[in-house]
C-alpha cells in the first residue's frame, strides 16, 4: 500500500495527473471507506452519497493534505467528518427523541443481512444506541481494527481519551445485548 499511496500523492499533487490520481484513489480506498461510512448512516444510498462528497472534498482539498500522515489516515478524516455531519443533519430533521430511536432501529434491522443472525442484528441496534463519539471509537477499533495511535490522528483525540470511550461503549454493548437477547429467548 505504501507504494501505490505515494503513488497516488504524487499523481494527485500535478495538475496534470490529478485525474489518475482519483481514479487510483477511489479504487484504493473506496470499499473501506465505504463500509466505515455504512456503520454510522446504515443507510446504503445516503453512505455512497457520503463517500461521493468524500472523494470531491479530498479532490478539492489536496493542496491542504500536509502529508505528516498517511493519505488513509486523511480520508478517514475527512469521511468521519462527512458522516457525522450527516448524523447530526439526520437528528435535527426528527421531531422526538422516539421518532429518531424507531427510525435507526428499523433502518438497522432492514439492512443487516437477514441470515446475520439474532446476535449480529442486536451488535448492529447495540451500535447505534451510542452516543456519536462512543459509536465512532467502537467502530474503528472493533470493525477497523485501526490502532490507538492511528485514531488519535483522524479524530485529534488522546488515545487515553479513545481507550475511555472504547471501553465505555463495549461495556454499554455487552449490557444491551446481555439485556436484550435474554427478552428475545423467552
């Protein structure tokens, strides 16, 4: 990855070759930029519009890219950023607290695989009654496997502070599934 990041630094910093750039970019980095994106919106046409504005962004930006971390770690960035603004766009449009918490609960049980089972769909509605910062640090350390020190650079967090809120939302996950796969067995 290393080879073709610098690569694409390199396509991507001329005028000329910036196209190409893109192009090797979005090939690159698309599919888990995407399913990083999937984890917070649910919503599989509003992620892909998310990943879109993504790309258009780091296509625009490219001259603030300072290059002191990898080309992945700025995406990331720049696609939690796009996401958590689409969440809280997403929160302002509903009208009550129920409303929100139905919407997200349907959304997430009619777009986690049916044959994921009853413990992957109760990890999915687990997920998603996170508070914002809880849900993204669980997200890039248990999906994305994204080291302390990586995530610290994308979110401009102390990897004390991540280790907190990773541990937190683990500990209210495991409770809502302990809680809730109980009630669903009797």
């Amino acid at each position: 990855m290393k080879i073709k990041e610098a690569e694409i630094i390199e396509l991507m910093s001329s005028e000329r070759s910036r196209e190409k750039g893109v192009r090797l970019m979005m090939d690159a980095y698309q599919s888990r930029l995407y399913w990083h994106i999937r984890r917070f919106i649910v919503d599989h046409a509003l992620s892909q519009d998310i990943l879109q504005d993504t790309f258009i962004k780091a296509y625009t930006n490219f001259h603030q890219f300072k290059q002191d971390s990898q080309l992945y770690t700025w995406l990331y960035r720049i696609a939690t950023n796009e996401a958590l603004q689409q969440l809280n766009k997403m929160k302002k449009m509903q009208k009550t607290d129920e409303d929100a918490e139905y919407h997200m609960q349907n959304l997430v049980a009619d777009n986690v695989q049916s044959d994921a089972g009853e413990i992957q769909v109760l990890l999915q509605k687990a997920i998603h009654t996170l508070p914002d910062k809880q849900k993204l640090v669980f997200n890039m350390r248990y999906y994305d496997d994204l080291p302390y020190e990586e995530m610290s650079k994308i979110l401009d967090m102390s990897v004390g502070t991540l280790k907190t809120n990773y541990h937190y939302a683990k500990q209210k996950i495991e409770d809502y599934i302990k809680e809730n796969y109980e009630e669903q067995i009797f």
